[in-house]
C-alpha cells in the first residue's frame, strides 16, 4: 500500500503523522509526507519520502501569523488568513503533488483533520479514499462552524483551486467529505467529555517523540528537578501565558525550566530568573521534572499521562480548554482555564497537582495507537479497492 500523509502545524500537529508513517514502514507500506520543509530530517527518520510544502521563509511567515487564528471573528477573517498567507497557493501546490504521486489501486491519502484539504481534494480527483486524522476532540466539536467558515469565507478561494486542479465548480460541494475518520486519544479521554460521531475510531494518543529534532543551542536537562513550564513549539498563545505560568511556579519556592524555541516569548523578567532551553530530549526532561505547566496541547497533556508526571494545564484558545477540562474530569491533570488566569491560581493548581500522585486510566504500550491506526486504514483500504475497479487514477 502506498500512503501519501499530509500536516500542517508545528510539532504537536506533525509528529503524530510521523508515528504513523514510521509504523507503515515497519509495516512494509510506502509512506509519503508533504509537511514543512524544517520537518524533512524527521521525515527520513521516519524511513518515508518527503515532500515540502513551503520554504523557511514562507513557513516563518505563517508561524509568526499563527497567533491570529485566535482572534477570528468569522468567514471574512479567515478568508483574510488565507490570503495574507498564501495558503491558496499552497493548498494547489499540495493537491497537485498529491494527485501526481497516487497509485491506482494501492494508495490512500492521509491528512489531518480539518486543515487537509487537499487530501480530499486529491481523493476526489483520482478515485482513491481519503483518511482524516484528527488529533483532539475539538476538531470534531467545531467541525460544523469550521465548515461553515469554509463555505462562507472560503467558497470564491475553493472554487477558483478547484478550476486550477480540474475539478467541476458547478455544484455546491466544495469538496467531498473523508471516507475514514481516525481520533488520536483513547476512548477514556473520549469519555471525559463530548464523544466523537458514530463510526469514528479512537486509536489512542499518537507520541511522535522519537522523530523530534531539537533547535539549535543549549538543549541539556537541569541538574536539579525542576517545574517545567512550556507552551509546546508553536506561537499561538495568549501574550501574558509565560509571564503567568512563571511567576505561578515561581511562587511555588521551585526551581523553573522554561521550554520555548522563541526566546521573545519571555519578558526580561522571566529570563533572569528561569533556566531557559530552546528544545530538549523531551522523554528525559519531562521526567526529571517535579511537575509540568503547558498550554494544553494534547501532545504535551499525553506525555504527562504516559509519564506519569504531573501536570498544570493552563489554557486558552483551539483545543486546549476542552484537553483542560477532559483532563480535570479524569483526574489526570489540573486545569487553570483562561476565565481564571493569575500566578495565585496557577501555584494553587500546581501544589494540588504535586501532592496528588497522577495516574493513567489505560496505560498503553508503545507504539500502540499508531499500529492501531495503521491497522484500521489498512483494512479500510482492503475493503475499499475489492469492492472498486481500478481506474486510471482520475475521477469517474
């Protein structure tokens, strides 16, 4: 089988996708990324080919205007997004890779839920299934709004790539909905809030951490525990997320780890009196800490829980209060939600998280939710091309 995978994001939202290539490679499946270009090292790591979508100025561009994605008001602020970013562009780009590398008979497309567009774009070009993977439960909550967006402030940009690709523009679909939905967290975590619809499968947290390459620059563990404190890799957080955690655990009387590639994240203030790390050996450094305080991220919420470390989640904005709140209920983590921001509330949930042992409701081996992925796509696949006649690879 070939396995052509498709992300958009910083790490959280790419190594997943990189756990499942890996493990389609050890499965004896030809595994193709498109991801951004700094992510081509991890690929090969991977054992898959790489495709970059963007450069390093482009994808530079597009980090520094993430932090806008939290304050859309709606279609046209999207469709702003869009434009300023040259995501019209880029989302041709990806469809004609895609649409040009499909197989017949032997292919299925990967993407990550919501933002992969071109996945089913590709699909309904070339006759062949798409896969949506999303990786917290948000993306399925919000899917009616963010459809809505897309059709509203999208629509004139979708129909024009459309045309460019050779699909018709004469209908009302913009494009066609995936054929297998794939959930990154286990049932549990699913349980803990509003589940995911009838016929899509959870497969378990996806940790892509043995694909992650440190930046450039002092990378080593403290030599004395330490709170770490860590926004994951990305820009988009609230202005005031590290000056708040810091002095939170600062309060604390602990000694404080901060993990950001982007030293202006921090304030004269909290440089001076933390250890600063440009990216670390993940795996070592969350269990040398006393306790984490992040952001929410899933990824950083499902190493805490395989770990066994406790954690502060402290959230604002995507998917991070809902990761917050499922978390809370689950007893696997605190959760100061941005309605409650102070450094008093972030010290009191992270004494409370210190003094209360952490415990993981399912603890599954490694490895498990990408073999479980894979193995849902590969029957799928199976089922799909034996009750469909190979064509030659453009849509009916």
């Amino acid at each position: 089988m070939r396995v052509l995978i498709v992300t958009h994001g910083t790490d959280g939202d790419v190594l997943p996708f990189l756990s499942l290539a890996g493990t389609m490679v050890e499965r004896r499946h030809q595994a193709t990324v498109l991801t951004h270009q700094r992510y081509g090292p991890a690929v090969t790591a991977a054992g898959a080919e790489f495709i970059p979508i963007d450069d390093a100025d482009s994808e530079q561009s597009l980090l520094a205007a993430t932090p806008r994605l939290l304050c859309l008001r709606g279609p046209a602020d999207l469709r702003d997004f869009y434009q300023d970013c040259g995501l019209w562009e880029q989302l041709s780009l990806e469809t004609e890779a895609l649409t040009a590398a499909v197989e017949p008979g032997r292919t299925v497309l990967v993407g990550r839920h919501t933002s992969a567009l071109s996945v089913l774009l590709a699909a309904e070009l070339t006759d062949v299934p798409a896969v949506w993977l999303a990786l917290s439960p948000i993306q399925y909550m919000t899917w009616p709004m963010a459809s809505y967006n897309y059709r509203a402030g999208l629509g004139d940009g979708l129909r024009q790539v459309r045309h460019e690709v050779g699909l018709p523009v004469d209908g009302e679909a913009l494009f066609r909905p995936p054929d297998l939905d794939l959930a990154g967290w286990p049932d549990w975590f699913d349980r803990a809030g509003e589940s995911v619809p009838t016929g899509v499968h959870c497969c378990g947290f996806l940790n892509g951490d043995r694909y992650r390459f440190a930046p450039a620059g002092r990378t080593a563990a403290p030599a004395r525990p330490s709170v770490l404190v860590t926004g994951g890799t990305g820009r988009m957080l609230q202005d005031d997320f590290y000056a708040v955690t810091v002095a939170g655990a600062m309060a604390t009387g602990h000694p404080v780890t901060v993990v950001t590639p982007f030293a202006d994240l921090l304030g004269p203030a909290e440089r001076g009196r933390v250890t600063w790390l440009p990216g670390a050996n993940y795996h070592e450094l969350f269990t040398r800490s006393l306790a984490v305080i992040h952001h929410g991220g899933i990824g950083t919420l499902a190493r805490c829980v395989e770990l066994g470390i406790p954690q502060v989640i402290v959230s604002a904005g995507g998917d991070r209060s809902d990761n917050g709140a499922r978390a809370a209920v689950r007893g696997v983590g605190e959760w100061v939600d941005f309605r409650d921001w102070s450094p008093a509330n972030v010290a009191a949930a992270l004494e409370r998280a210190v003094r209360r042992p952490p415990r993981n409701p399912a603890p599954a081996a490694a490895g498990e939710a990408a073999r479980r992925a894979t193995e849902h796509i590969e029957r799928f696949a199976a089922d799909w091309w034996a009750r469909r006649p190979v064509t030659d690879g453009r849509a009916r």
